[in-house]
C-alpha cells in the first residue's frame, strides 16, 4: 500500500492478531488486519480519506454485522464483524487508545 499503517496486539485483550493482506475497496487501496475472539472474524480495513479526524466514532449494522468507523490523521478504520456491537466497539476502542491522538489545527 502506499500509505503507512500498523497492527496492533491486543492479544492481552482477548482479541488475537491471525493476518494482514492488501484490498480494493471502493477504488482504492486498503490495508486488511484480521483479528479473532472466540469465534468471530473482525476485519479492520484501513486506506487514505480526505475526511477530517472524527473524534467520536459512528456505529452501523448491515445484513447482521456490525460496523464501527472512525477517521484518524489521514486515515479511515473500518471494523466489520458478526461480533456484538459492544464487544466491537471495546475492540475499536482497545485499537484507538493505541494510535496518535488526532492534531489540532491551529488558525
């Protein structure tokens, strides 16, 4: 991928790292990390945005998966899983709290 980006091990969590590869969505590349807990799959793709640092994150469901999404110097997350929400969003949280904080624009 052209951008930068790395994994996370939230293992001590509950929440083990099994894989990464590289995807297309929506005409661009992103960066997949595959993640397990118990017996649910949560794939966290990540690729370049032009939308600003979100600081709170959105939530979504879709045909039985929830979706957790958040912006971030650059970049979108976007976490996908059968798993329940609030697990999920423990996940999401877990990931944030493990990135750069967002910078403030000055004016």
């Amino acid at each position: 991928v052209d951008f930068a980006t790395n994994a996370k091990d939230l293992s001590k969590s509950g929440f083990d790292l099994k894989g990464g590869r590289l995807d297309y969505i929506n005409k661009q590349s992103a960066a997949s990390l595959v993640y397990q807990v118990r017996d649910h799959v949560i794939n966290l793709f990540i690729f370049p945005t032009t939308e600003s640092d979100m600081i709170d994150v959105k939530t979504y469901q879709n045909r039985g998966f929830n979706i957790v999404k958040w912006t971030n110097r650059g970049l979108e997350y976007c976490v996908i899983s059968d798993l329940n929400l609030t697990e999920l969003e423990h996940f999401a949280q877990l990931y944030r709290n493990q990135m750069p904080l967002p910078q403030s624009k000055l004016y």
